[in-house]
C-alpha cells in the first residue's frame, strides 16, 4: 500500500494505491500559488489523512525537472514559487516515512506499465497530450528518466518555425483556430468542417513525433494519453497516414499504438515509484 500524489498545475490529488487500484482518493485546488508556504501546507494537508494508513511510503509526480537522486524539483509549471524545492526532505520530515518524487509525465507511462494498457510490454513511451506534450521512457520494464528527469522531451525538438510540442498541444488550437482543443473537439463533433480538417492536420503532426520517438527509442509500444485524445477518431486516419514514410515500414508494422483509459493512471504511477 502507497500514497500516490499527483501535482499539476492548477491542483493537487492523492490517494492509496492498493493492489493496482485507487481506494480512496481527493483532491484540492492550488491557491495563492505565489506563496511557497502556503503551496506546501496545502500538500501537506492533502496527504496527511492518508498516512493513517501503513503505507510503505509516498510516491510524488510534479511538471518539472527533477532531481531524482536528492528529490529536488525546478521550475515547476505553472506554479511560480516553487522554482528549486527540496520536497523530499519535507515531506519525509513531516510525514517520517520514505519518499520518491519524479516527473509527472513519467508517473503516468509507469503507471501505464504497471498497471494499464501498457502493463505486457517491455518497452513503452508514454505520451500526454494536453497543455504541452510530454513523453515517459520505459526501457526493459524500467523507467529511463534521464540524468535530469528529461528523457523523452520530444516536444522540444526544432519544428518548421517552432519546436514540435508547439504543433501537437492545446496551443495549435488557440493559434491556428482561436479557440481551445475542448472546443475545437465539440466543433468537430457538431461536423464543422473547417475544424475537422484541422485536426486532421493535427494528426499528422503527432504522426512527426510518433516517427521521432520510434527513431530515438524504438519502443514496443507507444500510449497516448492527456485531454486532447479524447478527440482520438478525428486525428486517427490522418496520424496513421503520416505514419507511412517512416524508413523502416517493418518497425511501424509491430508498433502497437494505445490509448490510456484510466483517470487514475498518474496517481498508480506516483504510488509505483516506491517500488522501483
């Protein structure tokens, strides 16, 4: 039994993972986000009415750099005052009981690994797509997070007048429609053709860095997950489509593409850090 913690941008969950489930759960939304103290006493407070349970440890996802050694996380997003925070220490302080903090990205292609669609392969790039875009790493069932917690930073890659990440998030939306993608999904699903073909564009843009992964890191499968996939049938052909150029046509025949189905997947995946 672990406590998983998920930490975004503009809130916070927790829950006890037991047996590749999420018993009980909660979550808060992140206030006065200026204010480090404040910030941390509100992920204490959220923690807290779990360690009445005996759980080995807590297992901590965050949208940042991490330093996995010392447990220190930089410039987490969207979250101004936590620019350098040693948050193992406190939380291992306030709580006494052993703590793992990785990126948030990761938790979720480990959580997939462990416990969903992705739990049968060996190697697995995890991909959330919402805001930005990130990717995960899994190598020979471990979780590759690089020196500085950045494996898989695909989205940084140059693109056309940009870098790739640009191209396949929330922003090409915003940019190319003046609208969101949750928006441009109930267009699409309305049959605004305009809209439709544009995240038939979409598609092809994810199928570039579908391509980049599989040149970087050749994995068994690749899993999509975060808000914008719920839009999956309208970017589906097309994604596939662009799929067809890749040099080496007999990798993407064995490449299995998944999408992630269950809600709870970042938390299992901060929980399964305690068990690496």
């Amino acid at each position: 039994m672990n406590i998983g913690v998920d930490i975004g941008g503009t809130n916070m969950r927790a829950g006890i993972e037991l047996g590749g489930s999420i018993t009980s759960q909660s979550n808060v939304l992140l206030e006065n986000k200026e204010s480090l103290s404040s910030t941390l006493s509100q992920l204490m407070d959220l923690i807290r009415p779990y360690t009445k349970y005996p759980v080995k440890g807590i297992g901590i996802g965050v949208p940042s750099v991490v330093n996995v050694d010392k447990g220190i996380v930089y410039n987490v997003m969207n979250i101004p005052s936590w620019e350098e925070v040693a948050l193992r220490d406190l939380v291992e302080k306030e709580f006494n009981l052993p703590v793992s903090i990785n990126n948030d990205v990761n938790c979720f292609t480990l959580g997939e690994h462990r416990f969903g669609a992705a739990k049968k392969y060996k190697s697995v790039v995890g991909m959330a797509i919402g805001t930005g875009i990130g990717s995960g790493v899994i190598i020979n069932n471990e979780l590759y997070p690089g020196n500085n917690c950045g494996a898989g930073e695909i989205g940084m890659l140059p693109y056309r007048d940009s870098i790739l990440e640009n191209y396949v998030c929330n922003r090409f939306f915003e940019d190319t429609l003046g609208m969101d993608a949750f928006d441009a999904h109930e267009a699409a699903i309305k049959g605004d053709s305009k809209v439709i073909k544009i995240w038939e564009e979409f598609g092809n843009h994810l199928g570039v860095v579908i391509k980049t992964i599989m040149y970087t890191y050749d994995p068994e499968a690749i899993i999509l997950g975060g808000s914008l996939t719920k839009a999956h049938r309208f970017f589906k052909t097309s994604m596939l489509d662009s799929l067809k150029d890749f040099a080496y046509p007999e990798s993407i025949k064995r490449l299995t593409l998944l999408l992630s189905e269950n809600e709870n997947i970042a938390l299992l995946g901060a929980a399964a850090l305690m068990d690496q």
